[in-house]
C-alpha cells in the first residue's frame, strides 16, 4: 500500500438528529464514485441539543447511531468499523475504518478544547490521532480535527481567537494501543470517547480510564502532542464560521445573494471576499493549511423555507432516484451573507530528502444537498495520502526551519489542563439544569422530585399516608 485514501464529512447538524436514509443517499454518491476509503471521518457540530451534549456519553448514543446507520445504509452492513467517537459539548468526531484496514490501527490519541461561553463545548473541537502501520517498524500519523468556531459576519477576530486557543490547548493525550484494542461496536454497543478521552460502554469497563489514569500528570503534560506535528498528516474540519463580509448585509445586498448553484459569477464575487482565506494569507488562522479549490456555492444560511422543500423531496420514492448534478435554486436567509462556513483544510509533514511537504491528493471537495434538519449544507472531501519517509523531529535537518510544524505560531497553554477540568465541571452542571428544565425525560425527573420531595414534606408534618 503506497498510499491511503481517507474521506471526511462536516455537517453542522442544527442539533436535531439525521435522518439516516437520506444522509446516506447523499454520501453514497461520492463513495461509489471514488476508490475504497481506508478511513472515513465525521466531524459534526450542534450534533445534539445543548443539554445532552454538556452531560455526554450515553445522552449522545442516539444521535451518534443515526450516523452509524447511514453510513451502514450507504456503504454495506460491517463494510467499515467505527474505532473512535468524541467530543466536547456539541461537537463531535467519528472515525471508521475500513474493515480490510483494520489491523493497521496502532493507536489513538485524542483531545478537545471548549472555546464557548466561559471555554465550554457549545463551541470547541475535538482531535483524535491515530497512528497507521504502513509496514513492519514503519508508521504514519493521521491527525483529524473537529471543529466549530465564533459565528456572525462581526466575529472574525473572535474565531481567530478561537483558533489560537486551539494551538494553544488542544493536547493529545493517549486513548489507547493495539495491544488493548476496542473492540467493534454493534447496534446497541457504541464506545464513546468523552471530553475527558475516556472510553464509555453500556456493558463494559471504562478501558480508556483505565489506560490513562496510570499516567502521572508530568507524563500526561509532557507525552503530548498538539496540533502542529512534523510527522503528522493533519486535517481540520467543522463549522468554522468565516463569512464573505464583515458586516450584516443590507437591505439592498440581496441582489448580490446567487440564485442558482450554476450562478459562477456571483459565488466568485463572494469567495473573493472569504474570510478565512484572507486570515489565512496574512498568517492570523490556520497558519500553513491548505484547501482544495472551491467550486460550489456558499453552504449557510439557507431560510427554513429551503429546508422545508429539501424535507418535502426527502421520501423513498425521491430518494431512489439518482442525484444528478443539475442547476439548484439556492434560497439564502436574506440577514446573513450567503458564506463558506462549513470547511475542510490540511496541513502534510516534511518528507524525505530535503524537507519538502508531502504531497497530499484531492480527490473530490463538494457540497452535499441541503436538508430538511439544518441550515448548512454538509461538505465532503476525499483525499490519497502517500506513504513516504518523514523527517523525525529529532533530524538536524529541521533545525532553523521556519515552519510551523517546527515552530507552532503559539506556544501551549500551561494550564490547559486545569482550564480543561474547570469548564468540564461547568459544562456538566449547566448541562444537568438544562436537561431538567428543557427536556421532557428532564421534566418528569424534576415533576417526580417536586412530588416526592412534597410527599415527604406532608408526611412529617402532618403524619399524612
């Protein structure tokens, strides 16, 4: 094997749960199209409501298993198995991996960051590692990241901001290593990986506890390894929310809105002015990324009017037909700039002999269609990643080098950790009072307090029952 072939997913969900058969029509599509994927990564946002993703573990099953069905619906019963879930509030990664591809898991790492209000998970990424056997002694690393940064067209130097705590207080820390493998999990088994790395089952022990808390916090602070790796294939993926302007259009600005996914013109004249890519040339975000063309309309803010047609075309008999790639009208909010929030970036090491970047290949980068749960389109990509000698990071020849590989544009944060376990803390209780006070489970757990709490009351005071 000369190279591995990987695609990534990211869809802001709009914290309602898929629909499983529609989403995997829609994949479908693009997998069939394209060689075997060694590996298939999900990165999703509002993936749930907020409660349920501030509490994590099996409060996320549900949600989780419709991307597992879908992909099964669109790939084939046990074709791929899934090796990690994550995440931090209501962010989330999934990684799968082939099935003939199994065996070359060597490892997991894994990491996550709350960048939302007082640093918790209503935004934030979440990182997983995975080192790949690539021969007998040979491995590659595979870094995926997460993410869902500051929204509104005015929060530029926020989700710069955002990014910056990224680097700063990302850390892998160890999940696990191919001589303590998980196992596949089934309909009803689904190991997750919370904010914290550890693994949860319904019926199991929690194996990535007990592999990580044999560390020392020295090892945990000092084995580490963070976003900017010189021998890491890295890619970021999420809801980045960079826009095509940076004010709030105006009355009149609709005009400059396309109309149609055919309408090149108008999607230049937008892409022009993105963001992201304007940050990117001036070193201020994701310094030395790299993205692939872009050649399809803006994916937010479409108006619930558009999601209510996608919903209406969202039927067995629709779906049995094949999605052609015809001119669609494009029905955008008109009190957001139609932009390029949802993306896909990677960053390849330094190889052999002179130091030079890894050649990553772009198989496809599309939008998928719009659905009836969210106001984003989901994006995909595909890439070749080759296989080739990298240079270690203990090599004389990397030294001087001014790479951000090298030398990260921010240093590590050194009390990320103890920033990490404040809004966890934080984020569960708020999750808990949300849970009960706007959830119907929540409601009745709350409603049987009242009255048993009232039951005691009565019953003490007044001997009553």
């Amino acid at each position: 094997m000369a190279h591995l072939n990987c695609a990534i997913l990211t869809f802001n969900c709009g914290r309602e749960p898929v629909k499983p058969t529609v989403f995997a029509r829609h994949i479908s599509k693009y997998l069939e199209d394209t060689p075997k994927h060694d590996l298939i990564v999900f990165s999703l946002q509002e993936i749930s409501p907020l409660s349920y993703g501030f509490i994590g573990g099996h409060c996320l099953s549900y949600y989780y298993k419709r991307f597992h069905e879908a992909l099964t619906i669109a790939t084939g019963l046990d074709t791929y198995v899934n090796i990690f879930v994550g995440n931090i509030g209501i962010t989330a990664a999934m990684v799968y991996v082939h099935r003939d591809s199994n065996d070359r898991v060597s490892s997991i790492d894994s990491a996550s960051v709350g960048l939302g209000w007082f640093e918790m998970g209503n935004k934030g990424a979440v990182g997983v590692k995975l080192s790949w056997i690539v021969s007998s002694g040979k491995f590659v690393d595979l870094t995926f990241i997460a993410a869902h940064l500051a929204p509104h067209e005015q929060g530029l130097e926020r989700r710069n901001q955002d990014w910056m705590h990224i680097v700063q207080r990302l850390v892998f820390q160890p999940v696990w290593t191919s001589n303590a493998r998980l196992e596949a999990f089934g309909e009803d088994d689904i190991r997750q990986h919370s904010a914290s790395g550890t693994a949860q089952d319904e019926d199991q022990p929690l194996l990535g506890r007990d592999a990580t808390s044999k560390l020392s916090r020295k090892d945990r602070t000092e084995n580490t390894s963070t976003v900017y790796q010189p021998m890491s294939y890295t890619f970021v993926a999420g809801d980045l929310n960079y826009r095509t302007s940076n004010n709030h259009p105006r009355s009149d600005d609709y005009t400059k809105y396309p109309k149609f996914s055919n309408s090149s013109e108008l999607i230049k004249n937008l892409l022009e002015n993105d963001q992201l890519n304007a940050q990117r040339r001036h070193d201020k975000t994701l310094h030395g990324f790299q993205e692939a063309d872009i050649d399809f309309p803006p994916t937010y803010k479409y108006t619930s009017k558009s999601q209510k047609e996608a919903g209406e075309t969202e039927n067995d008999k629709v779906l049995a037909k094949h999605i052609d790639d015809s001119p669609t009208a494009l029905g955008y909010a008109l009190h957001r700039w139609p932009s390029y929030c949802d993306r896909i970036l990677y960053l390849a090491p330094l190889i052999e002999p002179d130091g030079r970047q890894a050649l990553v290949k772009n198989n496809f980068y599309r939008s998928l269609p719009l659905m009836s749960t969210s106001d984003h389109q989901p994006v995909m990509a595909s890439f070749s990643i080759p296989f080739e000698t990298l240079i270690s990071t203990t090599d004389h020849r990397i030294a001087g080098i001014n790479d951000y590989r090298v030398e990260p544009p921010y240093a590590v944060d050194p009390l990320w950790m103890d920033r990490f376990a404040t809004a966890r803390r934080r984020e569960f209780i708020l999750g808990v009072l949300a849970y009960l006070g706007t959830t119907w489970e929540g409601n009745s757990i709350l409603l049987a307090i009242i009255v048993g709490a009232a039951g005691v009351y009565f019953t003490s005071k007044f001997g009553w029952f």
